[in-house]
C-alpha cells in the first residue's frame, strides 16, 4: 500500500521543499514629507522641500505624477511655485528617495 503512495508522498515532499524555500516579498513602505518649495531646479530635475526639520531634496523622474490642486501640472511649473505648500511622496532604499508624487497645495495662510 505504501509502495503505491510512494510517488504522490517524494512529489509531495518535493512541492513542499520548494514552497519552503522561496524567498519573501520586501513591502515597500511610501514615506511623505510635507513642507514648502523652496526651489526647483528644471535642467537637474532637483525639488527642495523647506520642512521643519531642514531642507530635503528630490530628484524627480520623468514619469512623477505632479498636481496642484485637482489639476495634473508638469514639473517645469515648480519652478514659479517658491513659497507654496507642497506634499511629496517617495520610497526611499539605500539612501536613494523615488519619488511618486508631488502635490502642491497652496500658499501657506498668513
């Protein structure tokens, strides 16, 4: 009786070896910063966040989704947007931020 079973049970301890093996998925976690544009320079793609903590920068790639508003904007606006608002969200690995989006929330009150 167990010499029939004898390859359902090798395949089954096969299966189960390989399943046990398989390396874990790494969860990325996004990170936001929230502050003011202090500048944005367009010939490098480098955003400067004013936060309370200093300044932070990102380079942006071409595929970032940026919008002020409801409305979607293209990075070369930043530019003109010194001084306003700005919610940046990335994922950060091995001291390298990618950003995935920006989003420019208004003049600061006051």
């Amino acid at each position: 009786m167990i010499a029939n079973r004898l390859p359902f049970l090798l395949m089954s301890a096969v299966v189960m070896s390989t399943v046990s093996f398989q390396p874990a998925q790494t969860a990325t976690t996004t990170l936001r910063v929230r502050g003011t544009i202090e500048t944005y320079e367009p010939s490098t793609r480098t955003l400067s966040v004013s936060t309370s903590n200093g300044t932070v920068r990102f380079v942006l790639s071409t595929v970032v989704r940026i919008r002020q508003g409801w409305h979607a904007i293209d990075a070369s606006a930043l530019e003109k947007l010194s001084g306003y608002r700005v919610d940046v969200r990335y994922s950060e690995s091995g001291g390298q931020k990618t950003v995935e989006s920006v989003h420019v929330l208004g003049k600061p009150k006051g």
